[in-house]
C-alpha cells in the first residue's frame, strides 16, 4: 500500500463510520521499526475530511494508483 492508493475500510460495517466511504492514503510507514517483518500503518484522508491511521489490515486497496 503506497501513498495515493484509493482505499475503503474493510473491517464489518457494524463497527466503523467509515462503511460507505473511499479515501486516499497519505502516509505509509512502518508500524514498529525494530521488527523487520511488521505490517504497515496507513494514514488515510477520507472524503468526509478525516484523517486517520490505521493498520493495513484494517483497509482495502480499491484502486492502485501508480
């Protein structure tokens, strides 16, 4: 997952605002830098105009942007 991938947030509906919502991500990075295989933290800027991290298990790619 890299920077200006177009994202939705795949944990079940009942548990997230962000069910019916895309969003861009704005940062990747290493969730614990003294792991070498670790999962990523995304920052994902949504289109109602919140901004969070998450982990990237936590949301789905829906476009690659390259």
């Amino acid at each position: 997952m890299k920077v200006g991938d177009l994202v939705k947030y795949s944990w079940p509906d009942s548990f997230n605002d962000y069910a019916r919502i895309t969003g861009i991500v704005v940062e990747s990075r290493s969730a614990h830098k003294e792991f070498v295989s670790c999962n990523l933290e995304v920052v994902v800027h949504w289109e109602d105009g919140t901004i969070e991290t998450f982990d990237e298990l936590e949301v789905e790619i829906i476009k690659v942007i390259k």
